[in-house]
C-alpha cells in the first residue's frame, strides 16, 4: 500500500514525497483504507490484505483493462497514470 500512497500523493500532489506533510499522507491512507480499497475489493477489481497492507490486482483487471487503457487514451491529462 506505500507504493500505491506514493503514487497518488505524487500525481495529486505534484510535489516531491519529501515536501508533503505527514498529515497529506495521513490523509491519503485513511481514505485509500476506509474508502476506495473497499470499494475495489467489492467490485472484485483487486484484493486487499488488510494485514499486511498489500494490494494487488484482482483476475477480473483483465476483464476492464481495454475500458482503463481507452480512458486513459481518450485524455491526455491521464497520461501521467499510465506510467505508474
């Protein structure tokens, strides 16, 4: 899950890791713990170790990667996502 944190405070953030305030990444883990990695694990996109903090994808990825990646190529601002 620290890799998937730093990802989001780099692309939301646009700031170097070291320049954010420890209660930005606070932030960001509460809402990825209590939030969106629920709601992904739901919709069976990836699984959640709550445990050990490890997030990985999911069989069903597979299934949504062509949706992902023509989002992802239908807005240039996205670019920056697909490199993550």
């Amino acid at each position: 899950m620290r890799d998937l944190m730093h990802a989001i405070a780099k692309h939301n953030h646009h700031a170097p890791l070291e320049e954010l305030a420890s209660e930005v990444m606070e932030r960001i883990q509460i809402s990825l713990h209590h939030i969106h990695l629920q709601k992904l694990q739901a919709a069976e996109l990836i699984e959640y170790d709550t445990d050990r903090q490890l997030v990985e994808p999911a069989e069903m990825i597979d299934e949504i990667h062509p949706t992902l990646a023509a989002i992802l190529d239908a807005d240039p601002a996205l670019d920056s996502l697909r490199r993550q």
